[in-house]
C-alpha cells in the first residue's frame, strides 16, 4: 500500500508544477508580475559579489527546526563568499521586528532581509530603509516597500500539502471507511491562515468524500503541535490522518503518533506538512508516521545558497521583477536521502 502511495508522487509533482504561478493576483484584482524561480535563474548571481557586503536579516523565530537549519547553512554560504552578517529573531513580535530593522539601518547595512512576523507593520520602517539607500528584501510575505519579495503562493503551497495528504488518504481510505483528519496550524499569522486554507481546498479536491476534518489547532511549533496533537486523540481515537503548516507541525504530531502506537505505525497513518528538517526526514526514511512534505528548493544547503543568489542579484539590480516565486516539490521516501545528506 506505502509503495502504491509513492507511484502517485509523480502525478502530485505535475499538478505543484501547475500551481507555479506567473501572476500574482492581489485583493484589488491588480496583476502583478512575478518570476518562477529555477536553476537558471539563481546562475546569473555571482555569490562572490557579496564579499564585503553588510547584511541584516530578520526572522520570526529560530525556535522553528527548519528556520533553525536553513539560518545555520546560510551563515556559513555568506561566510564563504565574504559577506559581514547579522541573523536576529524578533520571536514573533513586529515591534520588535522593527527595532531591529532601525538597528540595520543606523548600523550601515547594505541589504536587509525581512521574514515578517506582521508585513503590514514593517513597511514603514522598510522604507525608511530604501530611503537610507539600503536594498531590501522580503522572504515569504508580500511586501510594498522591498527590492524584490522572495515568496510561495501559500494557498497553492497549502493545496499541494492537500493534495498529497488526499492521495494517501484515498489509497487507504474510503466513502465507507472516512479517514479522521486533524489539521495543525497557526492563524495568527496571514501566510499560515492562507497555507491552512488551501490545504483544507487540497483535500477536498482529491479526498472529497472520503475523509471528515475532525479538529483545528494551533501546532506551529513541535511542542504546541504535540501536544495538540495528543489532545486531539484523547478525543478522537481514530483520527489517523494529521496535516500541518510546518515543520513542527509534523515533528510534534508524529512524536504523538508515535507515543499512542508505541512506535508500531499503521500503515493507514499519515502525516503530511510542509518544510524540509533532518527530522522530518530521518522520521520519513524511517517509516514512522511521516508520510510526506512539500519541499522547497531542496536541502537546507540549496535554499541557502538561493536566498544568498537573491541577495547578489537584488545588490547588482538583476532580479528582473518585484515578486520571484520560489521552487517547490514533494519529497517521500523516494527522494529523501538525497537531501537528507545536505542537512544541518
């Protein structure tokens, strides 16, 4: 059955493939242009361009495994190339957020990043920061006040985290016999409310049927998620399906799922989320409860060296467009290895 599931990756990967959008449409129905992201496009940066180059870059958390890894290999891809460098986290608090983008300025910073806790609320200062001749980029939300926003449509990201989750529901489930689904998430933030949505749009076009959502919470981070996770199965024994916004979200369920089973996994039981962490992936080689991910650019050491391509292209001017929409992939069983050796 676990080997079925696998043959349908390829279908799944045709239909992330589609999802890959030209055209961002915003609320107002304005269209504004964007760049599908490739190998291609990340080869016109000249990384060695950035020696000597002062960089700030501001996350939401480093508590989060994936930001964790991907914050630790582009520390080491800047060193490489030359590049002076300050990684902060402002632990989810846009005022914070804020001091510290004040801080890059007055520090003198070339290129400041910003992975908004709240984008509406670091736009002024992101400003400011243009104003001062400082470039800036955004990862993840849509920003005005950028260079360049570095981003994942993240309704189609959360469909493609659906879809995968549907299919292995479908190959193990039924009208007669519905797969108990719980969805961890974490709607205070715009982009996960978004990715949240879409999984739960995912699931309904290929589950359809076959499948009751259960349960919401919160399970951003691998603890929340656990323990949400083990709150949802005291309530609903039979729910076997977990999908998720994140890494954590998968780490904390699986851990859960692991401890109700006592680490004999069913094969009818799945977990589905998204980002790319050593855990995640060892859980997956493994054939614990991790099923599947939607991957980004690949390995922790792959999406380094394209958010550095970014900020080479955005100093020289060379991004070509306000809006580049990053890579995305499933990643199984079948492929997971591979990244797994460029982890940290």
């Amino acid at each position: 059955m676990r080997k079925r599931f696998l043959a349908l990756i390829a279908a799944v990967s045709m239909v992330v493939a589609a999802m890959a959008p030209a055209v961002y449409a915003e609320e107002t129905e304005a269209a504004v242009e964007g760049i599908q992201a490739d190998a291609d496009f990340y080869a016109k940066a000249d990384l060695k361009s950035l020696d000597g180059k002062k960089i700030g870059i501001t996350i939401q958390s480093l508590q989060n495994a994936y930001w964790a890894g991907v914050m630790s290999a582009l520390e080491d891809v800047l060193k490489e190339n030359g590049a002076e460098y300050t990684i902060v986290a402002c632990d989810d608090n846009s005022s914070t957020q804020v001091s510290q983008v004040e801080n890059f300025i007055s520090s003198g910073c070339d290129l400041i990043m910003i992975h908004p806790s709240d984008a509406d609320a670091v736009e002024d200062v992101a400003m400011e920061a243009r104003n001062a001749g400082v470039k800036v980029m955004c990862w993840d939300d849509p920003m005005e006040e950028t260079d360049a926003d570095w981003v994942l449509d993240n309704t189609a990201l959360g469909r493609a985290i659906g879809n995968l989750a549907g299919e292995f529901i479908n190959e193990h489930y039924s009208a007669d016999n519905k797969a108990q689904v719980a969805l961890l998430g974490h709607p205070e933030t715009k982009v996960l409310l978004e990715r949240a949505n879409g999984i739960k749009e995912g699931l309904e076009e290929v589950a359809g049927g076959n499948y009751d959502l259960i349960a919401e919470q919160d399970g951003l981070e691998a603890n929340k998620a656990q323990t949400s996770m083990e709150t949802i199965l005291q309530a609903h024994p039979d729910c076997k399906v977990a999908v998720g916004v994140g890494a954590g979200a998968m780490i904390g369920a699986n851990e859960a799922f692991m401890a109700y089973y006592q680490d004999e996994i069913p094969e009818e039981v799945g977990v589905i989320t998204t980002d790319v962490t050593k855990q995640q992936l060892n859980s997956i080689l493994a054939e614990e409860a991790c099923r599947g991910i939607i991957g980004f650019e690949g390995s922790d050491v792959d999406t380094a060296t394209a958010c550095a391509s970014m900020f080479a292209l955005i100093l020289a001017d060379e991004v070509g467009g306000h809006i580049v929409y990053r890579q995305v992939a499933p990643v199984t069983e079948e492929n997971a290895q591979k990244i797994l050796d460029e982890m940290y």
